[in-house]
C-alpha cells in the first residue's frame, strides 16, 4: 500500500469516528443555568452556558404519558443553541428528551418549559415531577434542566433563580451569596432532585450532623413538631443501622396536600403528599412514607445497584427495615406492626393472583410501575425471609443490620454499583453458608415463595384466605423465636 493510499485509509477512519472521541479539552469555565419563573409560574424560562463534551444533549427522566409523546421534553418550546461565538448550532431531535450536538466545545442553549405538569399522570406521580399549590411550585431538576447526555466533563455547576415577587428558592445545594444562587456539586444532584419555589413555610435543622430542610404546605405547619419527631429518631436508627450517615450532608423535603399520599426519592431530597391531615391518628399512613424514603437516603441513594433486577433489595429492604425500626422507635406498637405485617404477604398475593403477574421478583422491576405490588410485595418478603435465614444460619449472631452494614461499607461510593451475585457473597462471608438457593426460590423464581416459615421462626403466626391476613404472637412460641422477633422489632410489643 503506498504512503498515499494509507494516509487516505486513515483520514476516512477518522472521519467515521464519533466527534466525542477527538473532543476538546474543557475550557475551565462553570457549568451556568439561569432560571426565570413567570409570574404565574405557568413557564420557566431557562438559559445556560455550558461545556458539552459528548454528542449529545439530554433532558433526564423522560417518562412518556398519553398526550406527551416525548414526556417532560414535550414541554419544551423554542430551543436555540449557539458556539461560543454566537453562531447558531443544528441540533437534532432523537426523541425521548435527546438531541444530537457537535460536542468539545461551549454551547449557550436557552429554551422554555410549559410548566403543565400536574395537568398528567405520570407512572411515577407528579410527586416526582413537577405541581403547583397555591403557595409555588414543586418541580425537579431533571424537569428544568438539560445536560450532557453521555460524557460529562466534572465542571462546577451553579443555578441562578429569578423568580416572582415574594418567592425563594428552596434546594439541597449550597447557596453562593445572599441571593438565588447556588453550587451543585454534581450533574446526579442537579438532575436528581427535588426543588420548591414559592412562599411555603421552610424550617432548617440538624438531626445527627445531616442538614434537613423541611418544606411544609400550610395544611402541615402545625405538624412540623411530628415530622420533625420522626425523622430525627430515623435518621439517628438509620445512621446506627448502616454504621454511618449517607452520603449526602444536606436534604430537602418537600410534603403537601394531594391524595394519593405516596413520595419519591431523589439523590438529596424527597417530595412527598399526604391525604387529609397529618396527626397521630394517620402516623401509620404518612409516617411510613415518610421514613420509607428517608431509608432511601442509604439504600437506593448512597447504595445503588447494577440494574433493574435488585430494584427488589432497594424497594423491599426499604419496605421491611422501615417497618423494623418504626416499630423499634415506638412509631408501631403490636397491633399496628401485625397489620405492617399483614401487608406485606398481602401485596405479594395480589401481585401473583389477583393481577397474574408470572415473572420473577428480580424481572418484575423491568416495568416497575405496573409490577409494583410484586416489586414491593415480593421484595420485602425476600427481605425478611433473608433477615430470618441469616440469623437461623448464624445461630442468631447476624442479621440484616449486619449484612447493611457490610454492604454499606463496600459499595456507599460513587460510582459503586453491587449486583445479586454480592448479595450472595456478603451473606455467605457473614454467615458460612451458600445462599444461592436461598435468593434463587426467593426472588429469582417464578413460582409462589412461601414466607409462614419464616414468621413462624419469629415466632408468628399467618392464617390467610385469598386476600385476607391475620398475623399474631404464637402463645407456644419458643424462647429462640421470642428472643428473635424481639432482636428485629423490640421489646414492648404485645
């Protein structure tokens, strides 16, 4: 081959190579966003300076619903993008919230989002969206914002709000100034979390060295000393439980009025609705929620698994350590913890017969939203069985605390992800026994998991028709199951 022939081989070579792999070296500059809220807050009007590194540019989370063929990104109006020099840039639209850029360079992209949220269901709630009350608005950064979509340079980030007279801003990040700006510390928290914007009552407080802000709509501001209770006993069980804090230092949670009464959880804050008032009397109710996705502040936030197939583990081990340590704090006494209990097998038994959902535990998490009875039912059934056969295995010397505290210690990194196989691992290390059968019958089967030995090794008792669940103490129980039930739950509960 001649000198020419090879120098034309390898320019067509480098010609079909994606631009992203010959990009620029970053210019040094912060990642900019500004945000201007209209007085109406019917539209935010977004501006941002940014270093896009990839080929692509992305707006996160896209969830499609019917009327939004793109999801959230079909809120979006007038997107313009220029170089560094003014000059316009060709983006071209993927679908699903993407959309095809020259990367190595700066980018100045302004657009503007309709912010029609709450007007559609979204799978997940529009709790984990974007809603308006009377007092502002509840939205989410992956709402609002656009971002490298596959190779992101670790530039510093910082968001500036403009908003209506009287509003303020508030954010899990860190305030520059006197003003609406903050720092965000990475993309994860500029996408994943919750914000609220408006006048809504905020209070600040310290519970166990994590900062908390808590957002209250005005039907909670009589409640602040109840949730306040309640999150400063679970954080201080939950930081005991992993051997540590998570790994964020601040959040924000954000409760209001609406009545499916369900949260999401994002990397430093949760947005959650209450039906009705918040009392002792519905404790039950939004208490659980409430300490459900504080829990996933660890497990599901600072633990992450590989993929879909232990969403399980994050979701049911959620579930069942929430329920243990509500119980532990005095949050449940016995008969609220047997209903707790009751429910459990419950939605599993829906899950399996009512809705005739076929698939293993760990394939259910595939399409999470339809299957979540079997994701929560199943998982927190595997979670509980796994406690019972830890320390059955142990001779009671290890249970779940000790096996979160190990997978605390591998994987609350960033960028650490475990799969089942170190699930396996860890409970065999702990326990000298091969647990893959155990997790192969629980959550990778597709046939009925039995869970009335495990209660009964609790010393509980299940009797059950179809739907129905009645959970008690085992009068006959041995002081082995006693001393056990009393090891998960505490003492006192009668």
């Amino acid at each position: 081959m001649s000198v020419l022939s090879r120098f034309l081989t390898c320019l067509a070579l480098f010609l079909l190579l994606p631009i992203s792999a010959f990009a620029a070296d970053w210019d040094g500059q912060p990642n900019r966003y500004r945000v201007r809220i209209d007085a109406q807050a019917t539209r935010a009007e977004v501006e941002a300076d940014l270093w896009q590194q990839s080929d692509m540019l992305s707006m996160y989370g896209v969830m499609v619903v019917p009327g939004l063929a793109n999801g959230q990104a079909s809120l979006v109006e007038g997107m313009r993008v220029s170089d560094a020099s003014g000059t316009s840039l060709a983006l071209k639209d993927q679908g699903g919230g993407d959309f095809g850029i020259r990367g190595g360079q700066r980018i100045h992209l302004s657009y503007s989002v309709r912010l029609e949220h709450d007007h559609y269901s979204w799978p997940a709630g529009m709790e984990e969206v974007a809603y308006h009350t009377d007092e502002g608005l509840m939205t989410t950064g992956a709402t609002l914002f656009f971002a490298d979509g596959d190779a992101p340079v670790q530039a510093p980030i910082e968001v500036e709000f403009e908003l209506p007279r009287g509003w303020h801003a508030n954010t899990p990040w860190t305030r520059i100034g006197t003003g609406e700006r903050y720092r965000v510390a990475s993309r994860r928290e500029l996408l994943s979390n919750a914000l609220f914007l408006g006048t809504a009552m905020s209070e600040t407080f310290d519970a166990g060295g994590v900062e908390l802000t808590l957002v209250l709509g005005k039907r909670y501001r009589k409640s602040a000393p109840l949730f306040v209770d309640l999150l400063r006993s679970q954080l201080a069980s939950y930081a005991e439980l992993f051997g540590g804090p998570p790994l964020s230092k601040r959040y924000l949670i954000v409760i209001n009025e609406n009545a499916s009464g369900d949260g999401g959880a994002f990397a430093s804050s949760f947005s959650q609705f209450i039906q009705g008032d918040a009392d002792e009397r519905n404790r039950v109710i939004w208490g659980y929620v409430m300490a459900h996705e504080l829990l996933h502040f660890w497990n599901g936030l600072s633990i992450v698994p590989t993929d879909y197939r232990e969403e399980w583990f994050k979701e049911g081990a959620t579930d069942y350590l929430t329920i243990a340590t509500l119980a532990r704090n005095g949050w449940l006494g016995g008969e609220l913890l047997s209903k707790r209990l009751e429910n459990v097998p419950r939605r599993y038994l829906i899950a399996r017969y009512a809705q005739g959902l076929g698939m293993s535990v760990r394939e259910s998490s595939k399409d999470k939203q339809p299957n979540r009875q079997l994701v929560y039912g199943g998982g927190s059934l595997a979670a509980l069985a796994l406690d019972v056969a830890l320390r059955e295995r142990s001779g009671d010397k290890v249970g779940l605390p000790d096996f979160m505290k190990v997978l605390y210690t591998e994987f609350a990194r960033p960028g650490k992800t475990y799969s089942l196989h170190d699930l396996e691992r860890i409970a065999r290390d702990l326990t000298g026994s091969d647990f893959s059968g155990f997790f192969a019958e629980a959550v990778g089967s597709e046939s009925y998991f039995d869970i009335r030995p495990s209660y009964a090794a609790l010393g509980l008792r299940m009797d059950s028709f179809v739907e129905e669940m009645f959970i008690s103490r085992e009068p006959q129980a041995t002081p082995a199951q006693r001393a056990r039930f009393e090891a998960i739950f505490g003492r006192n509960l009668e």
